[in-house]
C-alpha cells in the first residue's frame, strides 16, 4: 500500500440508478468505512462542519472511536457537508485512484438521496430550489419581491424564517426587472482580436434571474474582443436539486440542456458559463450522472468558465485596447472554480487590467449555496467564512469580488460583522467580469 495524492484524482460515475444504492444498511456501512479512515486522517478538520461535527461525534463517544457513534447522529455529518468538493481535490490522500476509494462529497450525495427517498425534505426547502419557476415569479413582480426579501425588511423576513426556514438574517439576491434572455444582442468587434470566436453564453439560472449585470457585461466584453455571442438559458444547472439529492431531476435537466445545446456547438459556438458552479455541472457532474448521453459528454468538453474563456482569448490571440485602471480588486476564489481544475482564472484575467493591485483569497467563504441561508446553517456558514471575511476587512480593496456571487454577497455580511455592524464601502461589482466590463468603459 502507498499513500495517496500521488496522482490526479479520478472520479466515477454515480451508480444513482442501482437499487443498492439507496439500501440505508449498505449506505451506513459505507458511511463507517469511510468515517473511520477520516477519523484515522482528520487532514479536513478545517474545512466544511462536516468534519468538525465527525470528529467531536467520535471524540465524545465512549470509546473515543467510530465503533460507539450511532448510525443515526451520521445525518449531521451529512446536513453539515456543501458539496463544495475541496476535501476531494484538495485535502485528501485516499481520493482514487488509491484503494481505499474515497468520495466523501459524492457519499454525502448518496446519503441526501436516502434522505429525499425516505421524504425526509420537507416543502419549503423543495420550493425553495425551484430556481427557473422561482425566478420568472421573482422577475414578474421584481420590486414586490425585491423589497419583500431585504434584509432590513423586518415585516416580512421574520414570516419567511418561520414559514420557509430562511434565516431573517441572511442576505437574499434581487430579481432583475428583465431578464437576461430579453436583453439586447451586442454586435461583435469587427476588428476585435478573437474575431471568428462565436460564444452560447449559458446565462445560468443567476444571471437570468438574479443579476443580468453578470451576464450583460460579459456578453459585451466577448464582443468587444470579436466574438459572436448568442445568450441561451434552456433550464437551471440543476446544482440545488443535487444539494438535495435528487438526481433525477438532475439528469432530467442535463439531458434537456445538452440537447437544447448540441446545435449551437455543432455550428462552432463554444458554451461559457457565468456562475461557477453551473460550469462544474456541465463540466463534471452531469457526464456522472447522466452516463448514457453523449449530448451530455459533447457539451462537457466545449464548455468553458467565462474567466477561463477570457484568459484563453488573452493568451491565444491578445485582448482588445483600451483596459484602464479600476483601482485596488481583491478576489475570492470560489469553491467551485477550484473544483473545475483550472487554476486561478478570475485572477489571471483581472490582472490583465493595468496598474491593478489584486489581492487573491483561496478559502471557502462558507456560504454553500441555498445551505447558507438556512436557519440553523446561517451562523455555521458565517464562522466557516470568517477567515475570508477577515482577510477582506484587512485588504480594503475598492472592489470585493468573487466568481461566486453569492459568495460575494455572504463575504461582505462576515465583514459588517467584523466591523460591529459598519457595511463595508466597495463598489456594486459582484463578480470579475463586471470589472473587466468597467475596465473598458463599457
């Protein structure tokens, strides 16, 4: 036997379709198998509540080992984990293609989809991942929704903590007025450097619904370098459905998008996301999920983070002129890049601004999607993103962004409150490419 870490860590496809799979006896014994080996390890002690919640779990039991742990205290070790795939990528020296095969995202996977099978999910966190019905209601009736969401509205944040289990205190995203979809096309830079490129931009269900500011700046920096871009959105990602285990639904929406997709890359159009985490679906989760699809494996492979896309264009063909000064950036590099295997590219393309001091953070913010706004997940995700929080404080940089919005918008609540209260001052950018969009004037 050797250690592991040794070689690029490999996945396999999710057997999600196997009856065994959803066997809670195999399940648990899976669960103790690889909980031990974790305890024997603990390299994760520092990363998602999971770890510190299996380890305070083996710590106090009578024999200080996993063999005295009831089964049934696993579930929070299961509720504490994000799926934010750092301990796979980046901590952890039993990932395959070593023996012991270890999967810890993907078997808190398993165990939601237990979860979801044995209706243990209630209403309100169902409803609340309906992102695509969710955000056209959201959109239809935006300054309704907008106000009634605020985190200073004290008359109706209270009734949605009661009734949907949302913390009174988290930061909640707006609607757009109009959807990114029913924007305006922007006409490619005839003389631009990446003439010839064409682009799909995946608007992602954010973008679409949440902050068309994302999307629109993107859409006119690729056409300001010479690329033909056409803004598509045939459904969400389905990341909030695997959060909650319902893989299925999942592969429903992979086997739609793919296809809706497929003739925009049979005619040369590259498809580039603009939130992260939907690229790591398409990237990575759905040729797991849905293995049957070639539609799905044909998007997987000309699919492109927008940063990762932008820089590609800055080394292959150069960037357009006219970049200026923004001031002081500091980024955080969200989760979900990391796990795309691409290196820091939110970074690479702000530092092609010029004179632009940029301060990089590559630590988890804490927020873990629609998990962080959860009560009694709320104070767990701002403790885990303290470090960030502070090390932003520390920065005060004019811009704070991160490749992950909604990381971006959990980070400044970290900040008010180590700050007693005081709101941070920086700029309205969310993520990278709105500071591109800035940098050119556009």
């Amino acid at each position: 036997m050797r250690e592991g870490s040794l070689e690029a860590p490999t996945r396999h496809p999710i057997d999600w379709k196997n009856p065994e799979f959803y066997d809670e006896d195999l399940l648990n014994a899976e669960m103790e198998r690889v909980f031990d080996i974790c305890h024997g390890c603990r390299r994760c002690f520092n990363l998602c509540d999971s770890f510190p919640t299996l380890f305070d779990l083996i710590d106090e039991a009578p024999s200080g080992e996993l063999d005295t742990v009831d089964a049934a205290d696993f579930k929070t070790v299961v509720d504490g984990c994000t799926l934010c795939d750092m301990c796979y990528l980046t901590k952890c020296p039993y990932v395959p293609p070593h023996e012991f095969n270890l999967d810890f995202p993907h078997l808190m996977l398993r165990a939601r989809a237990v979860q979801l099978k044995k209706g243990e999910f209630g209403f309100a966190e169902k409803n609340l991942t309906e992102t695509d019905r969710n955000g056209k209601l959201g959109c239809g009736f935006s300054s309704l929704t907008n106000w009634a969401t605020d985190r200073d509205n004290k008359l109706t944040r209270p009734v949605m903590e009661k009734v949907l289990g949302v913390d009174k205190n988290a930061d909640l995203p707006k609607f757009n007025k109009t959807r990114l979809t029913k924007t305006d096309v922007v006409k490619a830079n005839p003389a631009g450097p990446a003439k010839g490129r064409k682009v799909a931009l995946y608007a992602t269900c954010f973008s679409e619904f949440n902050n068309a500011g994302i999307g629109r700046s993107a859409i006119e920096v690729l056409a300001l370098q010479g690329c033909e871009v056409e803004v598509v959105y045939p459904t969400c990602c389905g990341m909030p459905q695997l959060e909650h285990g319902d893989l299925a639904r999942v592969e429903a929406n992979a086997v739609k998008a793919s296809a809706e997709l497929k003739p925009w890359i049979e005619k040369g159009y590259d498809v580039v996301a603009v939130v992260p985490s939907c690229a790591l679906m398409l990237k990575f989760e759905w040729p797991l999920i849905a293995t049957d699809s070639e539609d799905v494996k044909l998007l997987a492979q000309n699919t492109f983070d927008v940063t990762e896309y932008v820089v590609d264009i800055a080394k292959k063909e150069g960037m357009a002129e006219g970049l200026q000064p923004v001031g002081d950036v500091t980024i955080h590099i969200s989760c979900h890049s990391r796990a795309q295997n691409m290196g820091q590219k939110g970074a690479e393309m702000l530092r092609l601004i010029p004179d632009s001091k940029v301060t990089v953070i590559e630590r988890c913010s804490g927020h873990g999607g629609s998990w962080g706004v959860m009560k009694g997940n709320f104070e767990t995700a701002l403790k885990v993103g303290k470090p960030v929080a502070r090390n932003v404080a520390k920065a005060k940089s004019a811009h704070i962004v991160s490749e992950c919005p909604l990381a971006r918008e959990h980070i400044l609540q970290g900040v008010e409150i180590l700050q007693d209260g005081e709101k941070p001052v920086v700029s309205q950018s969310q993520h990278p490419i709105e500071l591109m969009a800035i940098a050119y004037g556009l």
